[in-house]
C-alpha cells in the first residue's frame, strides 16, 4: 500500500495513525494490498490473478445480449404473468361466423379454440381458425398504406379518397362502386346502407369465388324465395349427398360433423347408425365417410338425382342403385343435400326429398344475398364502360379470383380511382392506386352471422400489429366521420339494436348474442317437377373446387396451412390436377407428370396426381394456388383461375388435356396407401359387430399383461394413468387435430424440400387407407399420434435415457438430453417420433420477427439435432394438476383436453385418466371396439382405436 | 522335399518364406522401404488422391457440424443412413487383422507371421474410419462424451439397456487393444530400424518408440508371454465387437433387424469382409514392394481360402435369415423377406447376392486363387457386396416396417457420398503412411521362420 499523500484524515484512528489501525487499514483496503509486502504471497496471488483472467476470459467467449427488461410497473387488470386469458371472438370464413375462443399470453393470442357456445363450432375449430393465428403475426402481411406501390400515410389517403368524394356528390355517387366479399355482418350492412343512402346512385357489389349462389338460386326455383336450409343430421337415418362435402365445407362444417357423427356414435351404446349415400367426383372426406359410394362425372350427378327424384316419385327406377337408395329414403327421416357446386336444378330436386323434420328453412342470414356472380358481371360490365370512377375492394382478392373471361385485372384500369383494403399486398392491390392494410380479425372489433344466423362479437385481442384498418372505419371515413373507432361502431349498431350494456357484456363473454338466431320459416314447393337440362357429353370434365387447405387462395399465405397434408391426397405446398387412375392409364398419365389443360383458348400447365375414387374422365384442380405475390404464396402450384370461366364456375365439359414431356415433383406424406392385410386398422360392418361384439378383438390378440419377467405392479401409475382413446368409427380426417397440434405445440414449418424429403415435423397425423379396387376404393382415415406404450422400444435404445416415462404414464422426451442417435425412431413401430434434422425452427419461413410472438410460452422450442414427438400435451396437464392441487383435489375427467381432441369437431378423440374407471376414456377403452394397434408387439399402447363400423345397404 | 514338390502333392502352395532369404537379407529388404528406399512414383500419386480423399472429408465433416445431419438423406422412417451403413462395414474390415494376429497366433499358424502387421495396420485404420461415424451422425456431436458413464454433476447415466452404449465399450475396447497389441509386436521392429537407423534424428525417433529394447533373451522371454496374453486378451474380441454390434440391430424390433442369428452372421461376414479387404490391398502391395519372397503365394491361397469359407457362414445365414422369415410364421417377417426379394430395392439385394455369394464361388478354383489379379477384383467385388449388405439390413429394412403410412424412401444425398469416399481417403491415406513410415512386415518374425527353416522345423 503506497503512503498516503493526503493529508486530509478520514477518522479519529487514521489521525492517531495506530498500529492497530495500520494493521486494520492493510486487511480491509484495498483487498490483498497488505499481500505484496511478502513475497511467497505474492506470488501466490499472482497465480489467482492469473486464474481470475483466464476465468474472466472464458466469461468473454459467450458475449451476452443487450437485453431490456421493463416490468410492470402497475400490474394491468386481470393480467398475471404466465396465465393465459380467453376471450370470446369469432372468425368467419365465406362471410359466416364460427365462434373462436382465443388464449391469450400477456397480451399475445397464440392459440384459437372454438366457442362451445356457438352454434357453428360446438368448442371445435378447422384448419383455419387454427392457423388464423400464424396470419396475424406474419411478417409478410401489408404494414403500411401505399399510393402507387410506394409508401404513403392514412392522411393522404383521406384526402386523396374525400376529394373523389367531393366530386361524385354532386353525381349521386354514379362513378362510385364498393365491392365486398360476402356480408354477414350486420354493423357492416348498415354501414354500406348509409354510405348508399349518402350517394344514392353508386352500387355495392359482393363476390366470392366460392359462393353459395347454386343454392340460393335453388332455392328460388323450389320455393319462389331464397331460404338458407338448415340440415339436422343428427335427426336424419339416411343421408344423400349429391356431390356436397357437408363434413369438409361450407359455414356449417363443423356442426354438421358433428350432427352427423353423433347419428353414427357406436360407442355412446347405439346399435343403429345412419348411412350415407355419397355420388361425388373429386373425392372428399364425406365421401371417405360413404357407407355406399358412387364416384361419376360431377355433371352426371344431375342426371343421378332426377332419376333419384324419379323413384322417389314412385316411378320405376332406372337401376338397381337408384332402387336401393329410394326405398332407403322412404324408409326414414332423410336428408339428400346437395354440393354447392351443383347447378340450382339439382338443389331444387333435392329440396323435394329431404324428410320435413330432418330439415329446417330460415331466412337467409347474409342480408342481401346477391347472386355474386351477376354482381360481379355488372360491375365489370360498368367498369369496361367507364362508368366507374371510383373502386372500392373491402378485403377479397378479385384480380386474381374473378372469371377469366372477365379479365378483371385489365378492365382495372378503366377505373379512375381504385382503393384496395385488405390484409396483404396482393395481385389486386398492386393494380390499385391505393392499398390500405386491413386489421386481422384479431385486432378488430366487428360482428358476424353464423349458418344459422346466430350473431357474434368480433373483439380484438391485440392492437393492429401493423396499423391496419377495419373495414368498419374505412366505411365511417367515407360518411365523413373523422377517427373513426370500430368499437364505436359496432357498439353503436348494437345499441340501437337494443343491446344494453349488460347484454353487450354477456355477448361477448359467451361469443354469441342472445336471441338472434335465425326464426325457422315455413317453405311450400312452387314447382311440380324439375326437368333436368341435358348437358354435352364430353370426353373429358374439370372441377374446380376449394383447395382443403388454403380455401380460394386467401390462406396461401400461411405456412402452416401450405404443409398441412391435405385430407386425401396428402399433398402439401402444391396443387394438382387429380385424375382417376382409370382415366391416368387411359390418357398414359403418372403421378408428377406435367399436362396442359385447355378452356377455350385458356390453357394451365399443372402436375398430374393420380387419386383413387376419382370419377372417370374427369379432373379437378383446387383453386387458390399459383399466387404471383406473397413470401410464402408465391410459385407454389398452379393457377386455376385463369381458365375458370364465369359459364363455368364449378365444372365444365370443354375442356382438352395433354401431355408435356416435363416433370414437376409434388411433396406428399404418405406414399402407401393399403394396410397390406395388416390389423392395424380394423374395420366391420354394423351387422357382423351387433351379431358378435368380439370381432374386433378377435382380429388380433395382445399378449397377457401377466407375461412379464417384471412384477406387474412394479411400474404402475399411482395417481394418474392418461391414456387417449381414438374412434376411428367417427374421424372424418379432416385435419383439425394435426394443425391444432402444430399451433399448440410450436412445431416448426420445413418447407416443400424437406417433406419431400420425409422430414415433416407434425406430431399427430392422419393415416389414409384405401381398401378395395381403385376405381372406387373405401378410404378410412387414421390419426396417428404417439401411442405412449406402457413397454416402449423407444425408451429401450436410447443411449442416454433422453426418452423415458414419467410416474404418469407418459413417455417424455427430454429435449436437453438427447444427443439424436434416432435410434428410438428407427425402434418406434408407429413412426410417430420427429427429428430436426436441420435448425427448422429459424429456417426462412419462421423469420425471428413477429412469428415468435405466436409461440406458445409454455412449451419448448427445439433445436437442431433433437427428436420431439407427441406430449399428450403434457403442458396442459401440469396446468390443470397446478389448478387442482391449489384446491386440494384430483384432476376431474375432461378437465385435461389435449390440444388435438379440443379442436375435433366429431369428438372422435377423448382424453383422460385411466386409473378412473369412470373416466370417458375408461369408459370407452372397455368397449368391445376397443383395440391396441400393433398390440402384438407388447407395447401396451395408451393411445387405443375404437373399430370403424360400416352401415351397408345390404 | 523341395517345395514344389510338396505343392504337387498337396495340391496348395505351401512355401511360407522365399528358399534364399537370410535373417540379413529380410531385415535389409523390410527395413530399407522406411529407412533409406526411395519411395515408387506410385506412392506420391496414391497418397496425393487419397489425400484429397481425407480433404474431401474434412470438407464433409466441416459442413455438417455447420448444418446438421440433414444435409444427409436420412429421413423418418429411414432415420440411419450411409453413417451406420459405412460404421459396420469399417468395422467389420477391422476384424481381419486381429484374427489374424491374436487368433492365428493361438492357433499355431506360421502363416500369419507376414501378413499380420499389415492386417493388424488395415484393421486400426479401419476401425479409426469407422469410429469417426456413430460420433459424426449424432444430431448434437457436441455433446458425444454424454454416452461415456464419467460422473456427471446431475447423477446422470448411460442408458445401459441400450445397445449404442453396449457399442461405446465394444468398439473402444477393441481399438485399444488392437493398438496396443500392434504396438507390442512393433517393439522389437523398432529395435532394429533403430539400430539400422543412420541418421541421428530416425535412430532417436525409433529409440524411443522402441522402448529400451535390447533383444536380451530375458525381453525375448517376457515378450512372449506377453504377447500370447494380449492375443488371449485380444481372440475374444474378435467376436465380442461385431456381436455386440449386431446387437444394435437385433435388439431392435425392426423386421430385418430382431433377429437372433445375428451376432455369428455379423462376426463371420466381418472376417469375411477383413479378408477380402487384406487381399484387396496386399496384393498390390506384395506386386510393388517385391515381396513375393515373403508373402508368398501360400499366404495369398490361405487368406483365399478363409475368405471363401466365411463366405459359406455368410450365406448360410441369409439362408437362414430367409427361412427363419418363412417358419416364424411372423406376417412382418415375411414380408419384410418378400420385400427385400421384390421391393423397391430388390436390385441391391441382388447385386448383393451377386458379390457375396455367387461371384466367390469362383474360388473353388485352385486357377482362381492363384490367379492374383482376378482374386484381387474377386475381393473387391465382395468389399461391395458387404458394404451393400449392411446397406440392406439398415435402409431396406427401415423403409417398410409396421405400419404402411409411414413407409417412404431413401438416397444418399452427394455429402453421404463425399462421407463414404472421404472415409476411404482417409483409411488408404493412413496405408500409405504406415506403408511408409513403419515395417509392413514383421522382420522378427520373418526372422523366426527362417531359423525354423534353417533347424527344418517349419
């Protein structure tokens, strides 16, 4: 310690200059200072010194982040850290609601459940309410207003729209043109009410590609008005379905699912089902779900049900199949429903089978249900005359989706002005002088109808990510009302529709508004007798059919929804043209090989895939793909659009395909599609099962639980035993479980090349079986999920015990310890196991922006080199153990609902605690239905199948 | 009896060791390729391509700790690829040198006395080669040493059911031993280069490597017996590794893997394999190095004959491995069997057939065996085949297991390619090295066969 130079004193003792103090003042300051005065200690503190810098040089290899953190500081209401919130919304698809309840973490919604409440989701979601999520934080959404593809500001757009404005008053608006997708809303009718009224002579138009025009005009032609028909199937013995893919489409899929798999529910102790008649072309998962199938051109489906109509009638049927079915429909409650791609002449003959009380009519929930496609024709009629100076698309994407023959991107620009506002920057907002981004719903305060004309609140969870606006404020502008809020709006609408404030409240606790559910109305035939119109027989059909994916092409964008194997074909990031085996070898076509196809003078290229089931000489393409704009959307499949035709929006028979000598590979998830004689999936029909309940059993036996070198009891689950059972008797393989998975768990997107490479992450996914001759096979569908074995071969080979069972029952995976050897895949008999063989999780299509807001905090993020696979969403049960050990309790049965089972809309997964004898799982696993997949083996699967029953007219 | 009429009568060759060859004139002729030889233009050029060979793998090895094994073409349900593929076949070469060694010695076989240096080299190359793949196809390598039971701050473990773990200890041992027992017999070698060594730097490089040997009768004696204990140590071995190998398959329950015929399968189409590959070097060895004097045509004949009957124990067990398919009455057996005959991948099956058990039956030519160069394609015909049988039981029988769904396909991708021939780079690499660098041949124990044949004990 060098001398002290001040002479400036710090204490009584330092001034006394003590030894003691002396001696003090080495020890306690600096620290080691007093050490250098001897020499063997300094040296010794020269090698700590040395040991410190070389620690402090390790601290530098790994450089921190520069990271903030801001705590609350007042804790906001109702918000605590690491519990989620769930708020009650909806989505709509096709302008019809289906109520969405939406989890939210700390202001992030990362999942969407459906509404129990609501009458179009009964608690279960599809595909796309459960990537709506991935929509509203993707980076590639429109974020800011443009003016000519260069960015501009809300501001200048008000005053570019109000001095157009100005000029049209004097006209009445005449230059003036709005056009929408389809509206249900009510706040948003009365919204393009007043804008009419304010300029009397402008127009409002509204256009889908997929529209439920067919069965309004059907509608009219049966009953001189247009009714929205309400199917019960729950009610009904026999179902008919005249090209209708009930289970897949349309704004009542999810509740018809379910109505129509509680008619068949042989576990809930039934001995009778109802059959299903399906006469279809492209195949569909209502098809797959056809206790009698009848695949035939779309356009002979006409000529199916007159003569159906016929025998109905009493006349002589024109087959044996014909005879079959009519005596079926006169024998009990009956529904015949017919696709919506069917000319309104087959709507108005089936109109005429259904049973009375297996269906209802109600007034049509869309307000003014237009015929889009005239609408669309009149508006392209006025723009092409120059009569439109002003253009406003609210949402839609009509550049890209509009007949081709009305070439609506070059009749564009005819119009002086055209506003485009919509969540992306798409092929129509490129040709727009402006584009507003549009809110997600999830950041939006709106209302929607549902099927049945049951109205939601739309409520935002997030403030717009990106400074959308709603179409609500977009409209308020146009009537002059400056900062327009749409929670303004909407609660306005609702308050002069006598929605006090605690009604207001209650609607949008439970999703749904009280009281508004469409009147059922009684309908009376206005017509004798439907001719059918002969059509031109033509060597060659095409349909043109929602992709079961992306929809018209709105979800292109989503990656999620792009990797989603679609139900049949199990084909992802593409399109196809899908051709009939029979009809492939007829025209020496294979899987991948390139064809043309040919309307008129417009012609497509795409990629054949050979589907079973498919009608003879005829193609479908799904619509959506092809897309020139978007990150994600873009160069994937093929345009449809661009040779389908406003004569022939659904199919045509004019139509030539021919044969490139190029290739094009399409990715798809299952490459085999028969069982080959194996038990795994076991099938029976109603009869054979009611006559002897032990053949399913008997299909294949398990070894005695007693045969074991182990004690039985050794192992047992003391408290919990979790098991899954799956009813394959009631899955309609439509998907929801596997993307609900993907969006619960955090599962990576890998891009086409990875799966088809056979690399795709999903957890659970859904096996399809053909059984039978191709022409027309029977198609079963398998949801595959890990079976979590009591005696797993994976837990037996892993080298560091990286894959284990827990006191519960579960095989975990524990992602810090595994050193991906893949030997527990190659051991694993059902394939369920996922491994990241690259680093998926920040490869370019989760770029580390906004998506990693949708992760679901409580589940893991893995990385490259580690194996996942199916939790039984293990984070769902520690939470609900966390709830029931506060109130000192078990985990009551359904209090625990994995992710999968939550989003079915047949409840055809349920989930539980075995060692509950009362548990539904427990109740279901003693069925005689009940079997163990590969249980042969002795991997005491917890996930068990419960038999697909068949119903044959026999 | 002079040789050749020895041969007449027995109908094999039989001369272990050229008539004129001295302890001086087999010391000078193995000694001078390290010490003073100017090495053949052949050798640059080798090693330059297998060299590029060992560039090649850096090069793969580089890129996949960058990106991950996906850049292989393994997939789910195919989850092992080439690496486990190229890991038993590098081991199963591995298996001739310490047969040879360890196992002949017991035996009393003179004639392994030339030859088993070289086979005991070829053997620790091999099983380097094959140690780099279960360690390169981890998905995190970085943390390898987790299957090394070292104490663990969190009390963790090994899994030791599984047969991976099994592999750590069979492979490691085996490595070490081998070295060790090479080195052992190395001891007395260096001795003597040591000796002949005349520049300063070579005799204290050899001095030191020679351990203080001075070739006292009283070295020779614990030698010896130290010797015949690591062979003891080493015999077991031989079978131990590849049985522990097959394990990893058989104890999965894959059809195609779960199979108890395995481990003699395994062992006996590892030696099978290690033989062919001693052929398919040494005999251009012996060609360029003029060293027909020592490794003679009864050397090359009897390692023929020992590669022609474990090519019979191989056959024998696919025929078995094929009717056992058939009596187990087990439906994914069988059609695991039907599939390797008529599936998608029938062809390697085939091919395979084709090089291991039809092209050596060649072999029961005496004209064959003698004839070096066709014996020399023979063995690389079979160094295919095993390669593709090994690619048969990984690939074909993981691409259709249980459930049909989740069957798919498999290539190797061109990183699996540049893996395998890298791999081969490596290994002839470290040939040529040791070629170069160290006795090819054991001179003490060319030595002892000639004083045998000077006392007309041989």
């Amino acid at each position: 310690m060098p001398p002290m130079n001040s002479h400036f004193w710090r204490s009584l003792e330092e001034r006394a200059d003590t030894p003691e103090f002396r001696e003090w003042l080495h020890r306690e300051f600096p620290p080691l200072a007093s050490e250098w005065n001897d020499e063997i200690s300094r040296r010794h503190f020269l090698k700590l010194m040395g040991a410190s810098f070389a620690l402090a040089g390790l601290g530098a290899c790994t450089k921190q982040p520069l990271e903030k953190i801001v705590p609350y500081v007042k804790q906001p209401e109702e918000i605590i850290p690491g519990k989620a919130l769930h708020f009650a919304s909806a989505m709509t698809l096709g302008g019809y609601a289906r109520g969405i309840i939406v989890e939210s973490h700390e202001g992030r919604p990362t999942k969407i459940e459906g509404n129990p409440n609501h009458p179009a989701s009964l608690g279960a979601t599809d595909v796309f309410m459960q990537a709506a999520v991935l929509d509203l934080y993707d980076p590639d959404r429109s974020q800011t207003v443009l003016n000519a593809g260069a960015i501009s500001t809300w501001e200048n757009f008000l005053s570019a729209l109000h001095d157009t404005l100005q000029t049209q008053q004097q006209s009445g608006g005449a230059g003036i043109r709005i056009l929408t997708q389809t509206v249900t809303s009510p706040t948003l009718h009365e919204q393009l009410r007043a804008v009419l009224a304010q300029f009397p002579n402008a127009r409002w138009h509204q256009w889908e590609p997929v529209n439920r025009d067919n069965e309004h005009e059907g509608a009219r032609l049966a009953f001189g008005e247009v009714v929205d028909t309400i199917y019960h199937f729950d009610k009904a013995d026999v179902i008919v379905s005249l090209g209708a893919d009930f289970l897949g489409e349309g704004p009542a899929q999810l509740r018809y699912a379910r109505d129509f798999t509680n008619g068949r529910r042989i576990s809930s102790g039934a001995r009778k089902m109802n059959r299903l008649y399906v006469a279809e072309c492209t195949p569909t998962i209502t098809g797959a779900m056809a206790d009698h199938r009848f695949p035939m051109r779309e356009s002979a489906i006409e000529k199916f049900a007159s003569e159906l109509a016929e025998a109905f009638a009493g006349n002589a049927a024109a087959s044996p199949e014909i005879a079959m079915i009519s005596h079926d429909l006169q024998s009990g409650r009956a529904i015949v429903v017919v696709g919506t791609q069917q000319p309104p002449r087959v709507h108005a003959i089936a109109h005429r089978m259904s049973a009375r009380d297996a269906v209802s009519y109600i007034a049509p929930v869309e307000p003014e249900p237009a015929n889009q496609l005239q609408s669309l024709r009149e508006l392209v009629t006025d723009m092409s005359a120059g009569r439109v100076e002003l253009l406003l698309m609210l949402g839609g994407n009509p550049a890209f989706d509009a007949p081709a023959d009305f070439d609506f991107a070059a009749t564009l620009d005819c119009v002086k002005l055209r506003v485009h506002l919509g969540g992306y920057v798409n092929e129509t907002a490129v040709l727009c002088h402006w584009h507003v981004p549009e809110a997600h719903f999830l950041e939006s305060w709106s209302d929607a109808r549902a099927f049945d004309g049951t109205t939601s609140l739309v409520q935002p969870l997030i403030e717009p990510l990106f400074g959308g606006k709603t179409a609500h404020e977009f409209l308020a502008t146009m009537l002059g009302i400056s900062n327009p809020s749409s929670y303004e709006i909407v609660r306005d609408h609702w308050r002069r529709n006598r929605l006090d404030d605690n009604a207001w409240r209650a609607a949008l606790q439970n999703g749904v508004i009280a009281g508004t559910t469409g009147k059922t109305r009684a309908v009376a035939s206005v017509v004798e007798k439907i001719e059918a119109a002969t059509m031109r027989v033509s060597p060659l059909e095409i349909n043109f059919r929602a992709d079961p994916s992306i929809y018209d092409g709105r979800f292109a964008t989503n990656a999620w929804l792009q990797e989603l194997p679609k139900p049949l074909t199990k084909l992802t990031w593409d399109n196809a043209v899908l051709i009939s085996p029979q009809t492939a070898s007829r025209l020496d076509l294979r899987t991948d090989d390139i064809v043309t196809l040919q309307c008129g003078s417009r012609k497509i290229e795409g990629a054949v895939f050979i589907l079973p089931g498919h009608g003879d000489d005829a193609v479908t393409v799904h619509l959506g793909y092809g897309r020139s704009n978007g990150h994600i959307a873009a160069n994937l499949g093929f345009n449809a659009y661009a040779i389908r035709t406003s004569d022939a929006l659904s199919f045509s028979n004019d139509v030539t395909i021919s044969k490139t000598n190029r290739q094009h590979v399409l990715a798809t998830t299952q490459h085999h599609h028969s069982v080959e004689g194996r038990n795994i999936l076991r099938v029976a029909s109603l009869n054979d099962f009611v006559a002897n309940q032990k053949i399913i059993r008997a299909m294949g036996a398990e070894p005695p639980r007693d045969e074991s070198l182990y004690r039985p009891e050794e192992h047992q689950n003391k408290t919990y035993a979790w098991a899954m059972a799956i009813d394959l008797h009631t899955c309609i393989g439509c998907n929801a479980c596997v993307i609900a998975c993907v969006a619960e768990n955090n599962i990576p997107v890998v891009g086409k090349e990875e799966v088809a490479r056979g690399r795709e992450m999903h957890w659970i996914r859904i096996d399809r079986y053909y059984d039978g001759a191709a022409e027309n096979p029977a198609t079963y569908f398998q949801p595959l999920p890990c079976m979590h074995c009591e005696n797993a071969p994976c837990e037996l080979v892993c080298p560091v015990a990286a894959t284990v069972h827990d006191s519960e029952g579960l095989n975990v995976q524990v992602y810090n310890r595994c050193i991906g050897t893949r030997y527990c895949s190659n051991n694993c008999p059902y394939k369920v196991r996922r491994f990241n063989f690259l680093e998926y999780d920040v490869n370019q299509f989760e770029s580390p922006t906004t998506l990693k807001l949708a992760r679901n905090p409580n589940v893991t993020v893995r990385s490259r080199g580690v194996m996942e696979k199916c939790t039984y969403c293990v984070q769902r049960i520690s939470a609900a153990r966390i709830e029931a050990e506060k109130e000192n309790r078990r985990i009551r049965d359904g209090e625990v609902v994995t992710a999968c089972a939550q989003a079915c809309p047949a409840e055809a997964i349920i989930f539980g605690d075995i060692n509950d004898p009362n548990s539904h799982v427990s109740k279901l696993k003693k069925l005689p239905l009940n079997y163990s997949m590969l249980g042969e083996l002795n991997t005491r699967p917890r996930t068990t199948y419960l038999a697909r029953l068949t119903n044959r007219n026999t | 009896m002079n040789e050749s009429a020895k041969e007449a009568q027995l109908g094999y060759p039989t001369q272990l060791i050229g008539e004129r060859d001295s302890y001086e004139s087999a010391t000078r002729q193995i000694g001078s390729i390290v010490l003073d030889q100017k090495q053949p233009r052949s050798w640059l050029i080798g090693f330059t391509i297998a060299f590029i060979g060992v560039m090649l793998l850096m090069v793969a090895i580089s890129y996949l700790f960058f990106k991950g094994v996906g850049i292989w073409g393994i997939n789910i349900p195919i989850a092992w690829g080439f690496a486990i593929v190229n890991f038993v076949w590098w081991i199963g070469i591995g298996h001739a040198g310490t047969l040879i060694s360890a196992f002949l010695l017991l035996m009393h076989q003179k004639w392994r006395n030339s030859i088993n240096r070289f086979a005991e080299a070829m053997t620790i190359f091999a099983v380097a080669c094959a140690g780099l793949f279960p360690l390169l196809h981890l998905g995190r390598p970085w943390v390898f040493y987790w299957l090394l039971p070292y104490p663990d701050t969190m009390g963790l473990w090994p899994q030791f059911r599984s047969p991976l773990v099994w592999d750590v200890f069979a492979v490691s041992t085996y490595f070490t031993v081998s070295l060790i027992f090479w080195y052992a017999g190395l001891i007395p070698d260096f001795a003597t280069l040591r000796d002949r060594a005349e520049k300063r730097w070579k005799q204290i490089v050899f001095g030191v490597l020679s351990l203080g040997w001075r070739g006292s009768a009283r070295h020779w004696a614990r030698y010896e017996s130290a010797y015949v204990l690591l062979a003891g140590l080493a015999t077991p071995l031989v079978v131990s590794v590849h049985s522990v190998v097959s394990l990893d398959f058989s104890v999965g329950i894959v059809p195609g893997w779960h199979s108890t015929i395995f481990p003699p399968y395994f062992v006996a189409g590892a030696i099978y394999s290690g033989f062919a590959m001693v052929l398919t070097l040494m005999i251009p060895v012996r060609r360029i190095y003029h060293l027909e004097n020592m490794i003679t045509d009864r050397h090359i004949n009897n390692m023929a004959n020992v590669m022609f009957a474990t090519g019979w124990m191989v056959a024998y067990g696919y025929i078995m491995e094929a009717f056992m398919s058939w009596f187990s009455g087990n439906r994914y057996d069988a059609f695991m069997m039907s599939n390797r005959f008529a599936g998608p991948y029938a062809h390697t099956f085939w091919v395979l057939i084709l090089c291991n058990i039809l092209v050596p039956q060649a072999l029961w030519s005496r004209r064959v065996r003698d004839n070096h160069v066709v014996l020399w394609l023979i063995s690389i015909v079979i160094n295919i085949g095993m390669w593709l049988e090994r690619y048969v039981i990984v690939i074909v029988s993981l691409h259709r297991d249980f459930v049909p769904s989740a069957w798919s396909m498999y290539g190797g991708t061109k990183w699996d390619y540049a893996m395998l021939l890298g791999s081969m780079g490596l290994f002839v690499a470290l040939i040529y090295l040791f070629v170069r660098f160290l006795p090819m041949i054991s001179i003490a124990e060319v030595r002892t066969l000639i004083s045998e044949r000077e006392e007309g004990t041989l």
